[in-house]
C-alpha cells in the first residue's frame, strides 16, 4: 500500500512538474519575478459545454484547440491590512486571458473588476464566453484591441477572503481592496509592458473609479460602466430617476399605474396579497412591509435589466396568461400577484389564480415572497455567509455600502401626491426603514462615512489619467451616475447611452456619435483596433453569435456576417 502510495506521488509531481514545464514563457517568467504568487500559474482547462450552461448553443461543437484564447488562473497573497504586510495574509483570486498567437508581453491589458467574486460559469469556460459568444463591458475592450484580459476578484469574495473574514471587519475597506489591486496589477507589469485600462460595471465600476482615486498610475485610463455614486447610504434620487426617466412615458406611466393601483386601491388588492403571503409563514407585521416595499421598488428590476423589446414579450405574455384564467383585464388578484413577486411578469398566475379563487383549503403553490430577503448580519460565520452559495453577493458588498460607498433607499415621493407623501413615507419607515437596519438591529449601528466619497470626487474633477463614464438612460441605476458637476470635459467624460441599460456598453449601435466617441478615446491610448465588434442591440445580441463549422474550422455567425473567433469579418453567407 505504501509502495503504490509512493508511485502515486512521484507520478502525481511528474505531472504537475510537466504542467509547469509547459507553461509559457510569459507565464514562468511571472512566477519567478513574483514570490507572492502562489499555485504557480496554471491554465484552467476549457469546459465543454452542456445545456444549461451560461452562454450555451444548441448543437455546439467546440474544439477548444482552435480557440483563440487561453486562461490561466493565479493567487496572489495579500495582507489583511496592507498596512501590516507581515502578518495575517489571504490568497488574492484572478484569471488572466490572453491570444495564443498574440505576444502577450506587448500586448494591451484590459483589468476588469467585477466587484465581486468570480463567477463560476466564468472558471468553466472562459475563453468561449470571451471571444466565442459575448462582445460586452466585460469584454469589448480586450476584444477590440486582442488584449490580455486580467479579471481580479474583490476581497472577502469566495476564495479571495481571509480565514474568518467576519472578525475582521477593519480590512474590509475600498483603500485595502485598492491596494490589493495595485499589487496585481505592479507584479503583472513586470512581464506585461503594454498600455493598461481598467474597468468594471455596477460595484466593479465604483471600484474602477476607486482604483484612480488612489493609485492613478496603475492603468493608462478607466472606464467605470453603470458605476453607482452616492453620498449617503439612503440616497433616494435613484428612485426618483427610474420613475421618471428612461424607456418611454407609456412604459414608465405603466409601471407607475400599477404602484398607484396598489395604494389606492389597498382595501381590495392587500388581503389577496396577504393570502399569497401568509403561506410564507411571515407575521402579519412583516407581510404589509413587503406589501410596502414592493409599492415603492416595483419596476426596479425590468428598469434596470430590460430594454423595451423585453418589456413588449412580458406584455404579450402577461395577455396569454390572463387569457388562460379566464381573466379580460388587468384586476386585483392580477396586480397582488405582481405586487408579490415585485416584478411585471406574470410567471405564477396560472398556478395562483385557482387557488386564490378555491376555498383556501387547497394547498398554496410552492413559491417564496421576493423583492429582498431577510440576511441578518452579525459576526459569525452562519450568519455572514447567510444560506446563500458562499461568496457571491453576501454581506460583504452590504457592510461597505453602509460604511462607505453609500447606497439607495426607497420613498413614496412621486407615488402618491405632494400632500400624502409624508404620511406614507412615515408609514414605510415604521415598518420597513432602511432596508438593511430593518433586517439587523447590529447593521442599524453601524455609521456611514463619506470620506471615500469625498476622494472620489475630488480625484474624478482633478484627474490625472483618463475616465470615461458609460451609463445606460434605461438604467435605474443611472440615478445613481457621477454628478455632472465632477466631469471636468477634459480627462473625464460622462456618456448616457438612450436604449441602454445595466448591460450597457459601446459595441451596440445605440447612439453611434456617443459609441465613436468613445472608440476614438481608447484608440487614441491602445491603437488600431485588432477585433471587430459586433454592432448589435442588446435585444438582438441575445440571439447573435452563433458558432459553425466550415471547412473544419469554427466561426461566428452573425445575421448575414461570418466572423474568425478573433473577429475579424472573412465574407458575406
């Protein structure tokens, strides 16, 4: 047994001496010249594949020899508080994509911090969701310039987080992540000598700008996508945003009909949504602060996620729906089921409406009231990692946004008149408050400071490096866009895309002069351009990108184009 044990070993580190030995050059070189990095650097294999997956195509064959990129995943050490670098350290998580045919060393670096951690379809098979299928904010400028694409992932994260990360609080702050990534981004100049941008969209994009507030020099300009700005942590201008700015006024007059609806009409509408509700188990107390909550958020999520083709299939859907109930008309059961779900779209009315219109001695559909769940926040590790899959939107991002970067809250302003707004604002701060003191006595201690805020601007109005800002009008957290007042015209500039939302991004063919213009800026910085991007709406992008055979090799189909997977255009089908 012993002996079968040794032979194991010594095959096992032959392998692994094999794998390292077949390491590119770039690759080595950066391990030698970086001590902190551990786990070498290894190539992630590329996943085929299976439906279900993000980004997948029917009848898809892939070789993933013939694709044009590769991704390496490193760990790179960093202090839990860099201003004490010998002691407590955690493994910093980061993926790096690069061409094959491409000399890495020279080439443009794209850093794209997504604020978070890395998701996990994004390990399974990155280089096709990379330049096989997408051409988004993640990935355009890569793209356009075949660049090294260098995604880092935010402290406290999944596997980027110290042992016990919920006892110490004090390394969980915008300067620290900041300097986490300087030093990834230092170890990485020493072996990529090209021009560098970085990046991010919604957090990522707060953490973009961030990074220029403190470390100007890490990249040659940045580009923060939907990044949220605010100065308090119950900022309610973004709510007055998305009731009154982009899509259309019948979209946006809609939406707001069906909030109205639910005030107006609460007599009628609540006790069917307390119906719904009270199968959940929640006290009649909690029921009317959701029934409060999803009045002031409803919309929240198709004005930030959705274009108005999206909104066109909900409206034609909701219509069948109702038609299969027996239903002619938007009415009360119709709305307390939006209500519930805080969403627009009528998924669940077929399995409701029977019930609700049965004897109430059925059983309740099987379902679970949405909108924001209850996450109480405490130091312990049950209550930090909460029961969602550890590490992806956990209360890492809640506790900093009540620190330091601030984050939204919801009135009746806009909703009822002038005259009633008070009374109900008072009724929804006695039931619901801000909505994460509302769930946690110990997170309601904690005090917002607006010293980061305050850099943030200063450094944005005096800018040393390039910043483009790119928002989507269709956003609802456009609200939330650095102030006009802090675009200097100079080194920063503000772009809000019409038809454009969370997603939004500069390879689309919405507003061509705002897209060239930021085209022109980054050519400027990085050169000719090496990718040919898709123009496509986000709507038409969704069903674009298909992948073909021919001849043995695999391109990108694109309505009558055909694309090489490095984007360059070969003929017409």
């Amino acid at each position: 047994m012993k002996k079968t044990f040794i032979t194991l070993s010594l095959l096992l580190a032959a392998l692994m001496s094999q794998a390292q030995q077949q390491l590119p050059q770039w690759a080595n070189k950066l391990v030698s010249m970086n001590p902190g990095l551990i786990d070498s650097v290894r190539l992630i294999p590329f996943t085929q594949p299976k439906p279900g997956d993000y980004g997948y195509e029917e009848n898809m064959e892939i070789d993933a020899a013939k694709l044009p990129t590769s991704t390496y995943m490193v760990y790179y050490h960093q202090p839990v508080q860099h201003s004490n670098p010998t002691g407590e350290q955690f493994p910093l998580r980061a993926t790096i994509s690069v061409f094959k045919d491409a000399d890495v060393t020279k080439a443009a670096n794209h850093v794209y911090c997504g604020g978070y951690a890395i998701e996990d379809w994004w390990t399974k098979n990155p280089d096709l969701m990379l330049y096989g299928l997408k051409n988004d904010n993640m990935t355009e400028i890569a793209f356009r310039y075949h660049g090294n694409l260098i995604c880092p992932e935010f402290r406290y994260f999944q596997y980027s987080s110290p042992v016990q990360c919920y006892n110490k609080l004090d390394g969980l702050t915008s300067e620290e992540a900041a300097q986490d990534f300087h030093n990834l981004i230092n170890a990485l100049k020493k072996v990529f000598k090209g021009k560098w941008a970085m990046t991010g969209a919604s957090k990522g994009g707060t953490a973009t700008l961030l990074q220029h507030a403190f470390y100007p020099e890490d990249a040659d300009i940045f580009v923060p996508y939907c990044a949220p700005f605010f100065n308090s942590d119950r900022d309610t201008n973004m709510q007055q945003y998305w009731l009154n700015n982009g899509w259309n006024k019948s979209y946006r007059d809609m939406f707001m009909a069906v909030r109205k609806t639910a005030v107006y009409r609460q007599e009628q509408i609540y006790p069917i949504f307390y119906k719904m509700a009270k199968t959940t188990g929640l006290s009649d107390n909690n029921i009317y602060a959701r029934y409060l909550e999803n009045i002031a958020g409803f919309g929240f999520s198709e004005h930030t996620d959705l274009d108005t083709t999206d909104i066109n299939r909900i409206m034609a859907f909701n219509l069948q729906a109702m038609d299969k109930c027996g239903i002619k008309d938007y009415n009360d059961t119709v709305y307390a089921v939006m209500l519930y779900y805080c969403r627009f779209e009528l998924k669940e009315l077929e399995s409701w409406y029977p019930w609700l219109k049965g004897s109430g001695n059925m059983q309740a559909p099987a379902s679970r009231l949405t909108c924001t769940a209850p996450r109480p926040i405490s130091i312990t590790e049950a209550q930090w990692w909460g029961n969602e899959a550890i590490g992806k939107r956990e209360q890492t991002y809640e506790y900093m946004s009540k620190t330091e970067l601030g984050y939204y809250d919801l009135c009746f302003d806009g909703i009822v008149t002038p005259e009633e707004a008070p009374a109900w604002n008072a009724e929804y701060k006695k039931y619901v408050g801000n909505l994460r003191d509302f769930y946690s006595p110990w997170f309601a201690q904690i005090n917002y400071k607006s010293d980061i805020y305050n850099r943030a601007v200063t450094t944005t109005k005096n800018a040393t490096q390039p910043i483009i800002f790119i928002y989507g009008e269709d956003d609802a957290w456009t609200g939330a866009a650095m102030r006009d007042e802090y675009i200097n015209g100079s080194n920063v500039q503000k772009f809000v895309i019409s038809g454009q939302n969370h997603s939004v991004s500069f390879s689309s063919n919405a507003e061509p002069a705002k897209c060239n213009a930021i085209r022109a800026t980054l050519d400027g910085i990085f050169g000719t351009p090496q990718g040919v991007e898709q123009t496509l709406s986000p709507a038409q992008r969704t069903n674009s990108g298909k992948l073909v055979m021919l001849n043995g090799q695999i391109y990108v189909s694109v309505g009558d184009q055909l694309f090489t997977l490095q984007g360059q255009r070969v003929s017409t089908k």
